[in-house]
C-alpha cells in the first residue's frame, strides 16, 4: 500500500486555494479555471468535474489529477476526461500516478460511469494502468494527439 494519502477535495476543502495553484504551476492554466472547477466539485450537485490530490504530510501535495468534460479536444461525446494528471519529480516511480487513477475509476465506477477518457503525448505510460489506445483525436489547437479510454 502506498504510504501517500489520496484525497477527493471534496473532503479536503481546506485545500482548494493550494490545489488550485498547484495545478496551475504545472499545467499553467489560470488559477481561476482550476478554482471555479474545483469550486463545482465542492458543491457535490454534478459527477463531473472531480480533483484529488496524493499528500505527502496530510497538507504537501505531491500529485494531482482532475477529471472534467472535455480536455481541450474536439471529440466533444468522448466524455469524462482525466486530466492534468502529475506527480513531482521526486516523488515519481512510487506507485502515486496509478494511485490517482484507481482512485479516480473506483469513484467514477460508484457513480456508474461506463468509461474514461484522456488526452496525452505519452505513448506506452496509460496502458500500464489498463487504459487502451482508442485513436488520435484533434485539439483544439488543432494538433492531433493520442486519446486512451478506460472502461470502467
């Protein structure tokens, strides 16, 4: 079992400014879009959009993942998307990656979503954990990219 606690910030509210920044440090998408996401997800009226983050000391995130709508594609009925998925660089290779997507499929699984979607330049890391190669799809940038799925 991982020693790194995985939590919905439905349950750590309290973590919703750090989080937010957090995810904008990595990906560099406002903190705003993360904080009326994040917000959305606190509120418990919707599925979608979830984050968790994996914390080192029950405050020090570690990881994150995010599951929303649609991850800057334009496959716009290939939904829920997994995203903004990262673990900092010294805490990789412990298990944390698959931690955050089995957490995030078991809680998609009890609220009887059939699958999951993501985007990702990644080739060979997704089906380590079960996902499949389901196509290239085109964002909206208009760059192709790999899109993997998951049934749940």
């Amino acid at each position: 079992m991982n020693k790194y606690l995985t939590v919905n910030l439905a349950e750590r509210p309290d973590l919703r400014m750090q989080a937010a920044e957090w995810f904008h440090r990595k990906w560099d998408i406002p903190t705003e879009e993360y904080l009326s996401s994040i917000d959305e997800c606190l509120d418990g009226n919707n599925d979608i959009p979830q984050w968790y983050v994996t914390l080192a000391d029950h405050n020090t995130i570690i990881g994150g993942i995010g599951l929303i709508e649609n991850d800057f594609h334009l496959r716009k009925e290939l939904t829920p998307n997994v995203c903004a998925l990262y673990v900092e660089e010294e805490f990789r290779n412990q298990g944390i990656a698959r931690q955050l997507l089995e957490r995030v499929c078991r809680d998609m699984k009890k609220r009887s979503l059939a699958s999951l979607y993501l985007v990702t330049e990644h080739t060979a890391f997704y089906e380590r954990y079960g996902w499949s190669f389901f196509g290239m799809v085109q964002e909206e940038s208009g760059d192709m990219i790999r899109m993997y799925k998951k049934d749940l």
